[in-house]
C-alpha cells in the first residue's frame, strides 16, 4: 500500500477538522462529568430546583395576568361573558382570603 504525500496531508486536515469539532462539542468535559457521578447529579438535582422554580414563577405570573384580564372583562359588562366571569372572579378570591 503506498500513500503520498497529498493524501497524509488530506488525512491531517481531516483528523485536525475532527478534532476542532470535538474540542467544540466539549465531549472531554461531558466524559469528565460523566466519571463523577455525585457531580452529576447535584448538578441536575440544581437543574431541576431551577426548571421549578421557574416554573411556579410563570405559573403565578400567568395566573395573575388571566385573572387581570377576566377582571378587565368584567368590568366592560359584557352580559352573557360577564356574569360568567364575575361568578369565577369571585370564587377565586374566596379562595384566596382562606
């Protein structure tokens, strides 16, 4: 089998492209985190507390912004989606001074 020069220099420039990529994709630092398993997990224990708090805080942030809205509603005394609303509003506030 004999190779030239042009085709190890190919070789070179793809070898050094895939290792440019791997460097990038930081595999090395994934196959690190991954050999340490207690890191790993206090990091995704971290990950979840957040993905949840953040989750409650757009929850509430949504729930009062609908409830803003039904009471804007109410307020422009639409009949039939009026009363409707009114009687929801109403049982929400019930519920929230108990």
């Amino acid at each position: 089998m004999d190779i030239n020069n042009t085709e190890v220099k190919e070789l070179e420039g793809r070898l050094e492209k895939i290792s440019l990529m791997l460097e990038k994709a930081k595999i090395g630092d994934y196959v690190a985190m991954m050999s340490k398993p207690k890191a790993m997990i206090f990091n995704n224990f971290l990950a979840g507390l957040a993905r949840g708090f953040g989750m409650a805080i757009g929850f509430t942030i949504l729930g009062a912004l609908v409830l803003y809205l039904l009471r804007q509603a109410v307020l422009l005394n639409i009949p039939i989606i009026g009363s409707f609303i009114s009687e929801i509003v109403k049982i929400v506030q019930d519920n929230l001074m108990q």
